[in-house]
C-alpha cells in the first residue's frame, strides 16, 4: 500500500504484466506496418512511459511525436478537454497510430479523433494500454489494446493522481472501499503498541486503544466517562455496552479513517461478538485477528530491561509479569477460538528487528 497526497493505493497490475501487454501491442501493430514508416503520436503526460518501452518493443522503422490533452483534475474527469499541445507538422500521407495511456469514457479520444479530422494523413489508428470497457461510449473504434481492466481510478507507469504517482514502475489502484479492520492480541511486551503505531500511518488506520479511550472519557468527564468511572470506584466491572458506545464514539470521529485497529477490546468472546454486532450496524466488519506472539523468557527480559526506565513497578518484578501472561492466555483462548472459527485469527512472529515484524503484519494484512 502507498500513500499519494491524501489518499491510499494498493498493488494492482505488476511492470511484468505491463510489459508483456506492451510487447503484444508492438507486435499486432508491427504485423500491419512493418513495410511502412507509422508515426506513433503519444498522448501527455500519461503516456509517456507506454511511449518509451513501447519504442523498445517496436523493432522496425517508425517516427515519434507527442500532442498533450487533459481532462482529469484529482481523481475524476472535468467532463472540458483542454489542448495543451497540439498536433505534429508534416504529417500528411502518414499513418498515424494515437498511443493512449489509458481509455476511459472516452472524451479525450474524441478530442484526439478531432483533432486529427482536419489532417491528410493516410490512416489513422487508436492503440491505448489500458482500456476501461465498461465506461467507454464506443463512438470509436480502439484497434489495440494492451490490457482491459474494469472501472477502477489507477495511478503509477505514467498516470497520476494530482501529479504523484507517474514514476511508479507498476500500477496501484484506489483503496476506496474496502476497510481493514483488526483486532491486534500480544502479551505484555510484544510491541503491540509499537507496531500499531506503524501499521496506522502505513494503512490510513485509526489505533483505538481501549485503555486510552476509558482514560480521555474520564479525564475529561464525558458522560460515558462519568459512567464508566461510577462502576470502577464501586469495584465493579465496566459493562460492555459502556465499553461498545465508547467504541463507537471512536469510531464515529474518524470517519475519513481506512479502518481500525482495536487494542485492548474485545478480552472475551462476548465481548467479541458485541464489538461484531456494533460493526454490523455500521456495515463493518473485522478482516482480521493478529496475535504477536513470542516465547515468553524473551518478553519478560525485554520488560524487565524496559522497567528501568519506565517506572512501571510491574515491570519490574518477574512474578508479576508471569502472572500478566497467565491472565492474557486466560483470556486470550477463547478469542482465539472465537475467531479462528470465523476463519479470522493469524498468529505473527513477534520477535526481530521492528522492520521485520511489521513487514510480517503487512504480509497479512495485505492477503485480506
């Protein structure tokens, strides 16, 4: 996943796939003007890596020249083609092969088409890389394609989103509609904090922490707060509606988020299957458990070490941070099975260099 301005894009077509389309493309039009010499006109600024590895691909004589048209401004169509620059000299009696970089709806190419109907050339043909079936009016005829792809806003090989994006080998496609959301398990220690950090800035996710909400709503004596805390000082347990409307809050204002990872919620099946319910009711659901595991010597030297800098008094006493990981697999069993049920629950190394745990998350995350 990479992040352009203020969007996200996923991998969607590979340089590989890219190139092999390039090179049947340059072999369908070589069959028909391998005895001539064609002028290849790309179309700015999109096409202008087709162009190149297209030359590469083209084995036989041929010329090259560029006309520049736009339409798009961010990630949709301004429906008024602008002429940025025009039509090459001395192209009469040529055949002229148009080389789009992608055909769409299809006002760009009627503009093309426009432009070259007061020419005398010989023959004029339309070859686009990527071709969008399903929006394209079909007023006129594209006699070669390089890959047909449904209706999805693309950037990289050329393209771009508000001018990011072009120098991409390969193409990546809007992350616009699916949310990823997980649950994030680890014992004391394993970094779950650390790796939420990262795996919210890489995905566009919000970090619900089920701890810090409890602290912001009491601290700040929100009703859910005030709630909340006339249970604690009672010695009584949150219930989970409480914990679930908190949850919501949350959630509700973040709605620009791609997703979220919840931490510290649900501990229980029921809990589990409350927080399904709510996300439910918001057309939402969880993609994802992921449990960071580590032996557990491992993790209670890495606390005990983290203990002399952090004043946590359970940092620092062996017994008590055995008895944490007692509680946590306790707790964590159920879970385990509530969501391996569901075909949900991914158990992740959580040992090596912070790099490498997160590139392990990703590899799940990004299998979603």
């Amino acid at each position: 996943m990479i992040k352009l301005h203020d969007k996200f894009f996923k991998p969607y077509i590979k340089e590989e796939e890219i190139l092999a389309a390039i090179a049947k493309m340059a072999k369908e039009i070589a069959a028909d003007y391998k005895d001539e010499t064609p002028l290849f006109v790309g179309v700015l600024n999109g096409a202008f890596m087709f162009v190149a590895d297209f030359l590469k691909a083209y084995q036989y004589p041929c010329e090259v020249s560029f006309v520049r048209l736009s339409s798009y401004q961010g990630l949709t169509s301004t429906g008024i083609v602008e002429t940025l620059l025009d039509v090459p000299d001395e192209i009469e009696g040529k055949s002229v092969i148009i080389l789009e970089d992608v055909v769409d709806t299809g006002r760009t190419l009627k503009e093309l088409v426009h432009l070259f109907s007061n020419t005398n050339v010989k023959e004029f043909k339309i070859g686009t890389l990527f071709y969008k079936s399903d929006v394209y009016n079909g007023e006129y005829a594209i006699d070669y394609v390089g890959l047909e792809i449904p209706d999805h806003f693309i950037v990289g090989y050329g393209l771009d989103y508000n001018e990011l994006g072009r120098n991409l080998r390969e193409v990546y496609q809007l992350n616009q509609t699916d949310m990823i959301n997980l649950v994030l398990f680890g014992k004391p220690g394993a970094g779950k904090g650390t790796q939420a950090g990262f795996l919210k800035e890489k995905y566009n996710l919000k970090h619900i922490s089920t701890g810090d909400v409890f602290r912001y709503n009491i601290k700040n004596g929100t009703e859910l707060g005030n709630l909340a805390k006339s249970y604690i000082d009672k010695g009584d347990l949150v219930p989970d509606e409480v914990t679930i409307d908190m949850l919501k809050d949350e959630v509700e204002k973040s709605p620009e988020a791609a997703g979220f990872i919840f931490d510290g919620f649900p501990r229980t099946a029921a809990q589990a299957e409350a927080l399904d319910n709510f996300l439910e009711s918001k057309d939402m659901k969880i993609n994802a458990t992921i449990a960071l595991e580590a032996e557990d010597d491992v993790l209670v030297a890495r606390l005990l070490e983290r203990g002399k800098s952090s004043g946590r008094s359970d940092d620092q006493d062996e017994s008590k941070i055995r008895n944490r990981f007692d509680e946590y697999n306790e707790k964590t069993a159920p879970l385990k099975a509530y969501y391996e049920k569901q075909g949900k629950f991914h158990s992740v190394n959580g040992i090596g260099d912070i790099d490498e745990i997160t590139e392990r998350l990703s590899k799940v995350i990004d299998s979603l």
